[in-house]
C-alpha cells in the first residue's frame, strides 16, 4: 500500500501530531467521503511506501527517522502572494525547509510542485518565468524534479473567480513558459513536467511521465503497484494510492484548491479535530463499518 498524506488536506502542515500518533498506534481510520458510515481501516505494517504531499514540510520533519518506509515529499511552492494563498508560510522558509529535508532523504524522492499556473494581470506570464528562475536557482544542488500544472475550473476557482481573475492562456503563452520554464530547469540541472495536462508541453524540452509512476515505486519497494483510478481518462497514470486525509480541512485557504470548497466547513471541521483520535475528523461511531485495506 502507497499511503498519500495527503491529497485531501495538509496532513503535514496542520496534522502532523496526529499523523504520528496514528503511526506509533499502527493504523490510521479514514471515512469514506461519499458513505460516511463506511471507514477504510489503514494498517502501518501494509504501507509499503509514504507519500507526503504538503506545502510546509516543516513539521514532519523531526520525526522522519521514526518512519521505516521509503518516503517521497511533494512540496507545493508557488510564487503568490496572500492574496491567492492566505495562509501559506513564507516561501523563503518554505525552501529552507526543502534544501534541510534533503539532507535527511534522498534528492530523487523530493519532487518540488509549482501549480497551479495562472495568469492574470498580477500574475504575467513574465513574472511565473522569473519566479520559476529564482526557485530553481535557490534549490539548485537540493532538487532533481520540478512539476507544474495548470490551473482547472474546481468548485472553489469558481467560487473565487474574482480573487484569482485567471486569464485564458493561449498558444504563444504556452510557448513561452514551455520555453522558459524547459530551458530553466536545465540550467539548474533539473527536470521539468507537468502533472495530468493535455498540453504537457514535451515539444519544448518537458519530459513526459507521472507524479508517481510504477517504475519509480517499483524501484523504492521492489513491487508492482497498479495504476490508481484518478480523474478518468487516459493522461494520469499515477499509481494506486491510499489517502489519510479529509476534504474541507485545509486551513492554508488557497483561493485555487480543489479539495476545499467552503470555508465555513473549514473552521467547523478543524474543531472536531482530536489528536489521539484514529479519524483526522472526529471519533467512531458505535454504527460505522470498519474494513481493513490492503
């Protein structure tokens, strides 16, 4: 099992206590978001890789050496102000924190995400192309892999359409940060690629592949993990994976995400949080279902 930490919330950010407890107890519980009485049971002694996706690493990090599994971080970093991310750590700490976890994992298992893009008059095509510039170059040395993708019309984009006011990019704009971006990361001796888009850019110097593809696990666990069903269609083809995390209880508010859509639910949300319950959100119910997941 690949346990995902998470593409629900910041697991990381917010939740780290709990996520260790749950992990020193040895299972996590995760309800079902579309049958609440249904709770798949996560077991630590069938994790055979953890993928932690987060936008502040930070907190996780004093306690890496407790986790006896093969680890990857994906870290989110992006150059928006507060106005787009309201509650996001400075960025320049957020790196910090990237050039130290590598130190402690491997450099090929920290992948650096830089989306989702959009522009507006803001947020120029300009300003992405040396804002990515000054990513790689402070994470040159520390950093393999930078992934981008583009911004998608969730529910909470449409919500706050007026704060982001994204602009329709066109092929000249995909030109230029497929140019920009590709010729970049070279010179940091990085790799550029996008994650599940149809313009994944290859014709201007983007490799082609997954955010978490079968060789790659394959090579971190030495098995063979299916494709995961994500998002339909043919472009993702990312590995099965097993997420800890619940919608609605990212306090990081980003005016972009997909897997908050109402803050109000939010602060509701975080105060059911217990750490030392096995739910993120919380308790069992006497009538919930409980099955192990393998």
């Amino acid at each position: 099992m690949i346990l995902n930490v998470s593409g629900r919330t910041d697991v990381v950010a917010f939740y780290s206590k709990w996520f260790m407890n749950r992990w020193k107890a040895g299972f996590f519980d995760v309800r079902n978001p579309f049958n609440p009485k249904l709770v798949s049971r996560l077991r630590v002694e069938d994790v055979d890789l953890v993928m932690f996706c987060t936008k502040n690493p930070a907190p996780i990090i004093p306690f890496l050496k407790e986790i006896n599994k093969p680890i990857i971080f994906h870290i989110t970093l992006t150059p928006y102000k507060n106005d787009i991310e309201v509650n996001v750590k400075d960025k320049s700490l957020v790196i910090e924190d990237i050039r130290k976890l590598s130190e402690i994992i491997p450099r090929k298992n920290i992948v650096v995400r830089y989306d989702p893009i959009f522009v507006n008059d803001k947020y120029t095509i300009d300003y992405h192309l040396k804002a990515f510039e000054r990513v790689c170059y402070l994470l040159s040395g520390y950093v393999n892999k930078m992934l981008i993708s583009f911004l998608d019309e969730y529910k909470n984009v449409k919500k706050n359409i007026e704060a982001l006011k994204p602009k329709r990019l066109t092929e000249e704009d995909y030109a230029k940060i497929g140019l920009g971006f590709a010729k970049t990361a070279r010179k940091y001796g990085m790799t550029v690629q996008t994650c599940y888009e149809e313009r994944n850019l290859v014709e201007y110097g983007f490799i082609k592949g997954e955010c978490l593809g079968q060789k790659q696990v394959f090579e971190l666990t030495g098995k063979a993990f299916p494709i995961g069903h994500w998002r339909g269609g043919d472009l993702c083809k990312c590995v099965e994976m097993a997420d800890v995390g619940a919608y609605n209880t990212c306090p990081h508010f980003c005016k972009y995400c997909y897997a908050n859509y109402s803050e109000d639910d939010i602060k509701k949300n975080i105060k059911l949080h217990n750490p030392e319950s096995s739910l993120l959100l919380g308790e069992l119910n006497p009538d919930d279902e409980i099955k192990i997941r393998k």
